[in-house]
C-alpha cells in the first residue's frame, strides 16, 4: 500500500519539530548552565579580588609596625615622645594598600572623625600602681568596681568577692593587660567601653550618644594602662646620680658636665637643704620634689634643671613604674590624679588639670622636666605640696601604642591591629598585639568616602 505523500510530508515536519524544539530546550540549558558557571565565576573572581584586598591590608599591617619601630627608633630616644609631624600616620601608601595609625587628639576637642598618631602609654593611669581613689576619680567608674580591681590584683588571697558564680577564681597578681579587666567582678561593657565601642575616640554615627550631651564619654579602657615603665639609668646602661645619696662634690660635678649656669653654687645651695647640720637628711620623695628643691631652695631655673634631669634620681630601683606623663595626659587623667592627692576635691583638682593643660599649650617648648608644673601652678598652689608626697609625674614616656587600621585596593580587605611598643631597653620591641578588627570601621566617615568611592570592580 502506497503511503499519500502529504501524509508522509506532515510526519516529517512534526519530526523536525520535535527535533527543534528539543534542540532549542538543550541550547536553553547549556545557556543557562553557561551562564550560571559565569555568574559563580564572577562571585569567586569578586572574592578572590577580596582575598586579595585582605592579603595586602594584612601586609600593610605589618609594615606599619615595622614604620611605627622606625619611628621610635629615631624619634623617641631617651623617653621623648614623637612629635606628630615627624612621622606619616594617615592614609599611608604601602603598595596598592594604605594604613592609618588612629591616636587621640591632644587638644581633646569633640571631634567627629578619629585623630591620627601614637598614644603614649605614660598618659594614663597604672592598674598597677594606682590606689583606689586614684581610680574611682575616674570618669564612669564606680567605687565598688575600683574596690574589685585592687581585690584582682593584691596577693594576700582573701576572697572577698563571689568569683564562683563566674566559675574562676580572682588572679591575685598584677594586670598584664587591659583587657584583662573584663574579668574583673562587675565589669560591663558601659564601665568598660563608654560609648566608644570600636574604641577610636571619637563618636561615630552608630554609637549612641547615652546622656545626649553631644559627646563622646568613653570607658575605663581609654584612662588605664598596666605599661608605664620608665628606666632609671642611661641608655648605656650606666645609673644615674642618685641626688638623696650624692656628696655635694658629686652634684658639682654632674652640674658642670651637664652644662648649668654657676654649677658650684647650685650645688652648695641644694646639698645644704638635704643635708642641714645636725639634723637628719631631708627625704626626697621623687623627681618633683626635687624639682622644688632645686627652684626654691636652688635658685636654678627650669631650663638649667631641664639639663640635669636626664641625669638624677631619687631611687636606685632599675624601673620606675607607675608615673603620669603630665606633658600628654588629659584632663580627666589629672583630675583623677589630683583629686586623689588633694582629698577629694573636685573642683580645684579640674582646676588645676585645666590650668596645665593651658599652661602646656601655651608654652610648648617649656615642658622639658616636671619643673614646668611649680610654674604653671604657682607656688601657692596646695597640690605643690601633694605632688612632692611621691614620685607621680613625669615628661617622657617609653612605651606607645599604635592602633593601625589598613585596607586593600579600592578600600577592600579592612583590617585592625593593636600593638604596644617598648621603648625602655633602648630599642622599640612590641609587648602585646591585639586584633581589633571585629569591632568595625573605625577610620571615620571620611576615610569612608574617601576610599571605598574607588570600589568600582
């Protein structure tokens, strides 16, 4: 039977239908699978660019440690503190990355975008050292948890707080770092923090501003430090002229070598007041109570003892622990230690930090010893007496940190690092290094435009 070729036609074109329509489904497929394959492509290509980004911020992590070492190195000899514009500390190149050292801003003004620089470590108070008044005076501190940080640290072993509900036991041994005051019974991020949660000093738009007084109010972690640790000897490692102990022939010595106008008589004059005839030796209780001596018993000026104080001591300890940089500590700081000193007055003691800060801006190149704080504070000044009490302050510092802050090419890859430096030994060697980088942006909005404007692939 012979088949109608229409028929036969018809089948034909419904076969190659088929045949199209199946084709078209594969080509739809294979496209789709083309596309999605680009698609995963371009996301590993993106994250790849971001590893990248993040190799390179990491890099340039540590090359700003080994740049913030070389700035010490040559700018912070013998305790002296970096001047800010001896060194780069923003948006620094280091390749296709850039890094920032975020500081703090020494006119302590209500800035909205973070200071950059070193902060010096001898600006603060010592867990270590201090006493509990010295540390309840401080901003957002309680008397209660000043209380807790002595119990953390005293070695006598009583227990006077319930640690168990915490499930350890008090340490009952010096802090060996800040953050170790998280441990400390009653510590919250409030008393700890403030409002400065990425800790960057300054209030950025996604912190909360909690007594609407326009401001930041940090925590407890911007006042205090556990570093402060100042070398009672040269940087050859010869000692100093101890003057309680020193023979008149001894000072002379020191002052003619040292340069001072009428050296003999200085010497004369100062060795007398220590050691009056048949009485006792006169005590001297630390740098700034020689630094009286030598300006209302001595006669010498402060320039002439800003020569020798490199030169004396009032101990044979090895280390000093414990004293205020009076030259970079903040008002809250030196309230804190003069309220401490001057019974709990708050007023005079406000008075007085604000009076040296003022002091200290207006004559920056007279802040060469603690001499400098009889001037600012005048002799009829009740906290003169105070400060000669103890060995509290002093004008050089030994140990910094440097809170560097990097990103990669076109402002990918953020990273934060915190690094302690030393100084003490004659050479910069970092005592802790702490990674920030889980608590956010802390560049500013600026640097925010600024950079990540450029992330265009």
């Amino acid at each position: 039977m012979k088949l109608n070729p229409h028929i036969l036609e018809h089948d034909a074109r419904r076969e190659n239908a088929s045949v199209l329509i199946i084709v078209l489904w594969i080509c739809v497929g294979l496209v789709s699978i083309a596309l999605y394959f680009a698609n995963s492509m371009t996301y590993e290509l993106q994250a790849s660019d971001n590893r990248v980004s993040g190799l390179a911020a990491d890099q340039a992590i540590e090359g700003a440690a080994r740049y913030v070492g070389y700035v010490l190195q040559n700018f912070a000899t013998n305790g002296a503190v970096p001047d800010p514009t001896q060194f780069s500390a923003a948006a620094v190149a280091m390749g296709d990355a850039h890094f920032w050292i975020i500081g703090r801003d020494p006119a302590a003004g209500n800035s909205t975008e973070p200071y950059f620089g070193l902060i010096d470590e001898g600006s603060k108070i010592n867990l270590n050292t201090a006493n509990t008044n010295t540390l309840s005076y401080l901003p957002n501190m309680t008397t209660d948890f000043a209380q807790a940080i002595l119990d953390w640290r005293g070695t006598n072993g009583q227990v006077s707080l319930n640690y168990t509900s915490l499930g350890y036991l008090p340490k009952y041994a010096p802090f060996e770092t800040v953050d170790e005051l998280r441990l400390v019974y009653g510590a919250d991020v409030n008393l700890l923090a403030g409002e400065d949660l990425n800790r960057n000093g300054v209030l950025d738009a996604n912190e909360k501003d909690l007594n609407a007084n326009g401001e930041l109010d940090p925590g407890l972690f911007e006042y205090v430090t556990v570093y402060t640790r100042e070398p009672n000897f040269h940087s050859d490692g010869t000692t100093r002229t101890n003057v309680a102990t020193a023979r008149q022939s001894d000072l002379t010595a020191l002052f003619r070598t040292d340069g001072v106008s009428s050296p003999d008589s200085y010497a004369s004059r100062i060795y007398t007041y220590l050691h009056p005839r048949n009485r006792p030796a006169v005590a001297v209780n630390g740098l700034f109570d020689f630094a009286v001596v030598c300006r209302t018993f001595g006669a010498m000026s402060a320039d002439d003892f800003a020569k020798i104080v490199g030169d004396v001591s009032t101990t044979n300890l090895t280390y000093l622990r414990g004293r205020i940089n009076v030259n970079t500590a903040n008002e809250d700081v030196l309230t804190a230690l003069f309220e401490s000193l001057n019974n709990g007055d708050e007023s005079s003691a406000n008075g007085a930090a604000q009076q040296l800060i003022s002091y200290r801006q207006q004559n920056p190149n007279s802040l060469g010893s603690v001499a400098w704080v009889y001037d600012a504070l005048g002799s009829g000044n009740s906290l003169i007496a105070a400060l000669r009490r103890g060995d509290y302050i002093t004008t050089r510092s030994f140990q910094f940190t440097a809170d560097i802050a990097a990103i990669g090419a076109y402002g990918r890859g953020y990273r934060r690092v915190k690094f302690i430096f030393d100084t003490s030994d004659g050479y910069p060697k970092i005592l802790y290094r702490q990674d920030l980088s889980r608590l956010g942006w802390a560049i500013g909005e600026k640097a925010r435009q600024t950079w990540l404007a450029n992330n265009t692939q």
